[in-house]
C-alpha cells in the first residue's frame, strides 16, 4: 500500500532536541533485519508496499532505482528471491503502486504506468510467473490503492477523475458506485475491504475522509461519507498530506494522520464507533514535531501499532508507537529509533504466523525489519497456586516463541494455549487461541497448520514413510486413514525424528525442553475432573483456557465444529486410532478414541511432582489500592519472603519494599505483576494498575 511523503530532495535538519513519551510498557524486543542486514534492493528505491500471507510469507514492492522499473520480491523464512524470478516487472518506471494478497495467497501489484502514458497498470502473479491484466484506468492515476475481497474479487482505487474506485470480474473491470468520490484531487489513497460486505476508501481532500459502500455496488450506488464527517483535518501543504486506514477483526475502521502546521504536524488516530469517529489515546502525539509517511495495522485482538518518520528533525528517522488501551495513551515501541537515517515510505504490517510487526521503509534502498510481540520470557515455572502462571520459549515451525504455562488444579504445569496458536484464549470462540490441528503420531513437520495441503497416503503409512512429506494426509474409508494399523504397540514418544520407527512417532511437546511431553489419557482424565469440565463453556472458563478448535478430517481436510467442540489428543493408543479428550456440548470425555488420521489440537504438559491440594494453602491476600498512584499496601496472613515487580513485557523493575508496602513512585503508569513469595513455598501473583 502506497505510503505518500515529502519531497526526499528536501534536507533533514539535525542537531535539535528531542522530546521522550513515557511508556507503561517498553518492549524487552528489539527491531531484526529480516533476511539480510541492511538493503535488500541492488540500489535506490521508493515507494514501498509490504503484504504478508497466510504462511508468514513477507512480499515487497518498490520503484526499483537500479531497473527504473517495479520490482517485487518475497521472504520465504529464509531469504529474499524477486516474484517472477528477476528484478523490474513494469512497463517502465512505476512511481505510484500498490501491492494486495488474496487468501489463497495469489498477489496483485498495480504502478502508474509509465511516463508518457499515464493509467494504471495491473499484474497478477499465480505461483511461477506474471500474468498482465488489462489497464484498470487509461487517464492520469497516480496515487492508487488496492485490496481482495473474501471472495477473492480485486478492487482497486485511483486518483482518476477525482476518486474512481473498480473490481475486476470475469476478465473487465466493472466500475464500483460513482466517480468524484472526493469530490476534488485525492492523496494518499488508501483502501481496506471487511468481512461485513464493505469496501473502504481513505484519501485526504479537504481533511482525512473515509468513504464506504457495498461490494457488490453498481456504477450508481453512491459512495457514503463514514461518520458524515472528516476522521480529522489534514495539513495545507496538500501533496504532503499523509494518512492511512486499517480494519480490525471485528470490522472497526481507524484512521491514522499528522495534524495540521498549527498542530506541529504531529499523530492522531481516530476509531470509527459504528456513530461517529472517536479519538484513541492521545491528541496530538509524537516524539517529535514534523511527523509524515504515517502507517498503521492492528492486530487480531485489536492491538494498534502506527509508524511515522521525522521530517525536519531527528534525521528523518522513522518510530514505532504503540496503543496502551488501559491507560490510553501511545508510547514509543522498539526504541526511539528504527531507521539509522532518513526513512521515507514506511508500510506497517502484523504478521499473524510469528505474532510479529513487519516494517519496510526506504533508506536509500529498501529495508525490511520486524519485532517479535511475544513479551520476554524469563522461562519460569508457575508458582505453586492453581492458576499461577508463567512462559517458556522454544522453537516452533522454525521460529523462536514463547507460551504461556499455568499450574491446573491438579498440581501439574501445562501450556496455557494450544501449539501453533499466537494467544492464550479469550474467549471458547477466540480463533487466535485455536493454534494447529495435529495427525496422531506426526510433528512440526508443517502438515499441522490449518492452510496445509493434503496428499494421500504414503505407500509406507507409519511415521518411517513420511521423509520429504509435510502435507496433511488424507484416505478414504475407515481402513484407509493415516497409520491405521491401530496397533497397541504403536506409540507417540520419540523425541526427535531420529526415534522414528513404523511403530513410534515423534512427540511434537518435547521440542519445548527437559520434562514437556503429550498429556496421557489419565493426565486428561485428571485435568478434567480436577478443573471441573464438562462442555466448551466450562473447558474455556478452567485454567487451562481450552478454546472448542474443532477438527480437521481425515478424509477430505475440512473443518468442522471450530468454535463448538474440542478435540485433544493423548499419547495412548485406542482400539480405533487415538486417545483425545473429547469437549462436547453436554460432556467432556477422556476416554474418546478416534483416527489417527484426523487433525486435532495440541496441549503440552510438564513432568514435574504435582502438589495435592493438601499441600496448597488457602492464603488470605489484599493488595490496595489498586488502581494506585505510588504507594501499594499488601495485607496477608502469611509471611512473605520476596517481592517481585514485572512489567507486562517480562522485564522486572526494583521496587522498595518494606513495612509490606511496595512504592512504584517514579515508574511509569501501566500495567504491573506483583509476585509474592512466600515462606511457606507458595508463589501469587496479583495485577495492578499504576496511573
């Protein structure tokens, strides 16, 4: 998505001071190169757009200096190869573009098409090779912007004739509502498509205006202002106004823009309440004044991230800020600083595969970096209270993450969120909880994640015929599933691939470090008595946070009964493939046996001594006031041998501590964990709020 800036011939100031935002949350990440420190283009660049797939896949364009042509390349993980195999794909230069991804992972790229002519051109790319679609618009486009919708129709917006929006079907471009949308010159045309049937518009012209209407929109059906009115003023200098818009899960709009000259040029970012646009957190908000080249993304969970770079001041350098929702307001995320020097062309995006924030900007050329959003994990067990909690990291598809661990009600340390899934579950329903659905007996060979292709079975069907096999295996009949021998003997232990036999799978919780294995059949049938569970209501409201994730078949791969049931698999063996704790509606069974073929959830557990309840006291614990301003005041009816103070990103802070006060005077306002240990072994946490 096109980022516009200010003229890059204009010279940064340096040398002037610089004002610092108290943060309630600094982040313990830091921002990485993604593949390569430094540029990734041979020379120059500008006008960048990032996309990313349902893989984590990362793909970039630019108007590629060194080939005076567009050039797109992509991050397979490992390394950066240009799409289509070689560097400048346009007609000719290609200084306004946009760049869209579909579901299926199919990728448009649309560039003013070059000097003389002037319309837009538009490319699709399928896997091996470019394919050229016909011109969206003839007249002068530059700026433009495009998006797929659910149902993988291509939309595009031009600047042409004062605001023209179109979606391709059938091999032509249908006109979608009026021209004139912006009824004058639009800049920074930006667009975002919901799963609710809409497609939005965001230009500046005369103020910040986002426009929507329906997908399936005529050339008559008129566009509608969104609130009735501007998300906010734009600056008077027109070709530098700068602004951008993002769509959450939930199809809330927010709208990212600098504020006017009289404003210092500085952040604002308005949600869209349904009525009217609301301001989020700060006005005016900034580490410095002169703020341009704005990009914004949200997350899943409805986390808000936007990037700006400084104009006048700080050498052009760009800043990552991020949305506190408990004490409104923004602070810097990552360091002041990401770029080393002028950074122009920012595009800000979440990468939803490695719970990651993807930066790409131009400093003369292209840059890629990226931040984990994983707070920092101190690997530390739960304390020894059911529902205590704590996080461990390791390596999972390739990519470091950490998970959150809690102690159950009985005794025993377990994941509190599913392998694959980037969140601990907020909800039975929660899609970000659901994580990846595993055959018995396989690992984190890739056939897990929910967008895996299929293959049949192996003519060797047990773990000793799956070398070079990573897709999810499907049959037909209940005699043709994955590994349906059924065999007793048959166990899903190994801890790594070198254990493989055609009678023992590896087990994918061992990767996660000394004692974590598959729960057993008895561990569910304990955790679920223990937790009380006896349908997905009860699952989710336990400590474990077991969302209902549904299943994966063995037969064709479709989903079925995401957010209903839960489906969890065992280490034991059943008579008709596996064992895995069943979560219906009225029951939740331990005992269920199922094919080994079928794709189900995975919960890891530690091999650590459970505590009995005999062994856990009930302490009296009061933690007042909470909110507070400075001063906590701990009231308990045991002894207390240590205190420890946490941020909500893991890093600990010293605190003073006596007469059983805490003083957090002089830390920053935010969200804090307060650990108590106490003489009897016993460890509780408590949250608090400083403000």
């Amino acid at each position: 998505m096109f980022k516009n800036l200010y003229s890059a011939t204009v010279k940064i100031g340096l040398g002037l001071g610089m004002l610092s935002i108290a943060s309630g949350a600094l982040s313990a990440q830091q921002w990485q190169d993604v593949g390569v420190s430094g540029s990734l283009s041979t020379g120059t660049s500008s006008y960048n757009n990032l996309a990313i797939d349902g893989q984590g896949n990362y793909y970039v364009s630019y108007y590629d200096v060194a080939a005076t042509k567009g050039s797109v390349q992509k991050f397979n993980g490992t390394s950066w190869s240009y799409v289509g195999g070689s560097a400048g794909i346009t007609t000719g230069s290609a200084t306004y573009s946009s760049l869209s991804l579909n579901s299926s992972g199919i990728l448009y790229y649309t560039n003013q098409w070059s000097y003389p002519n002037s319309g837009m051109e538009v490319r699709k790319f399928e896997g091996t090779s470019w394919s050229q679609l016909p011109n969206a618009f003839s007249a002068t486009t530059n700026y433009q912007a495009s998006a797929v919708a659910p149902n993988g129709t291509l939309f595009v917006y031009g600047s042409v004739d004062s605001g023209t929006v179109k979606r391709f079907v059938n091999g032509a471009w249908e006109q979608v509502g009026p021209t004139g949308i912006a009824g004058a010159t639009p800049y920074n045309a930006e667009m975002v498509i919901g799963t609710n049937g809409k497609v939005y518009v965001c230009h500046n012209a005369s103020g910040v205006k986002v426009y929507e209407n329906s997908l399936s929109a005529s050339a008559t059906d008129s566009w509608t202002l969104v609130g009735g009115a501007s998300a906010g003023t734009t600056f008077t200098e027109g070709v530098n106004a700068t602004s951008d818009i993002a769509i959450g899960a939930d199809n809330k709009l927010y709208v990212v823009y600098s504020s006017n000259l009289a404003n210092n040029r500085r952040l604002n970012v308005k949600k869209f309440n349904g009525t009217d646009w609301e301001q989020v957190g700060d006005v005016n908000f900034g580490i410095s004044n002169d703020l341009y080249n704005v990009a914004i993304t949200v997350t899943p969970a409805g986390k808000l991230y936007v990037v700006a770079s400084g104009w006048s001041i700080n050498g052009g350098k760009n800043t990552v800020y991020e949305y506190n929702a408990t004490t409104n307001t923004w602070a810097t995320f990552g360091g002041d600083f990401i770029s080393d020097g002028t950074a122009t062309y920012n595009d800000l995006q979440y990468d939803a595969v490695n719970n990651s924030l993807v930066l790409t900007y131009s400093q003369s050329g292209v840059r890629v970096k990226r931040i984990s959003l994983t707070p920092a994990c101190n690997n530390t067990d739960p304390g020894a209270n059911p529902g205590d909690t704590g996080c461990v990291s390791f390596t999972y598809k390739g990519q470091p993450v950490s998970y959150t661990t809690v102690r159950g009600q009985d005794g025993k340390v377990w994941l509190q969120q599913n392998l694959g899934s980037t969140q601990v579950a907020t909800a039975m329903t929660d899609t970000n909880s659901y994580g990846d659905l595993f055959q018995w007996g396989r690992w984190d060979d890739g056939h897990q994640v929910r967008n895996s292709s299929t293959v049949s079975m192996p003519s060797v069907n047990n773990p000793s015929g799956l070398a070079g096999i990573t897709s999810f295996i499907i049959g037909s009949g209940t005699s043709n599933y994955w590994w349906s021998t059924n065999a007793t003997t048959d166990t899903w232990s190994g801890a790594n691939t070198s254990a493989i036999t055609s009678e023992i799978g590896v087990d994918p919780c061992k990767a996660i470090g000394q004692g974590w294995r598959l729960p057993t059949q008895a561990d569910w049938a304990t955790a679920v008595s223990a937790e009380g569970i006896s349908n997905p209501t009860t699952a989710f409201n336990s400590r474990l946070k077991l969302p209902a994730a549904g299943n994966r078949s063995p037969i064709d791969a479709t989903f079925t009964y995401e957010g209903q049931r839960g489906y969890y698999w065992s280490s034991d063996v059943s008579g008709s493939g596996g064992k895995y704790l069943y979560i219906g509606t009225t029951i939740a069974n331990a005992s269920s046996g199922g094919p080994r073929g079928q794709g189900q959830s995975l919960r890891c557990i530690k091999e650590t001594s459970a505590l009995g309840t005999s062994d856990i006291r009930r302490v009296n614990l009061g933690i007042y006031p909470n909110p507070t301003k400075d001063i906590l005041n701990i009231k308990i009816d045991s002894l207390i041998d240590a205190v420890n103070v946490t941020n909500m990103v893991g890093q600990r802070i010293n605190v003073q501590f006596s007469n059983n006060q805490i003083n957090l005077q002089g830390y920053p306002n935010g969200v804090y964990i307060v650990e108590l240990k106490l003489k009897s072994g016993q460890t509780i946490s408590k949250k608090v709020i400083k403000n």
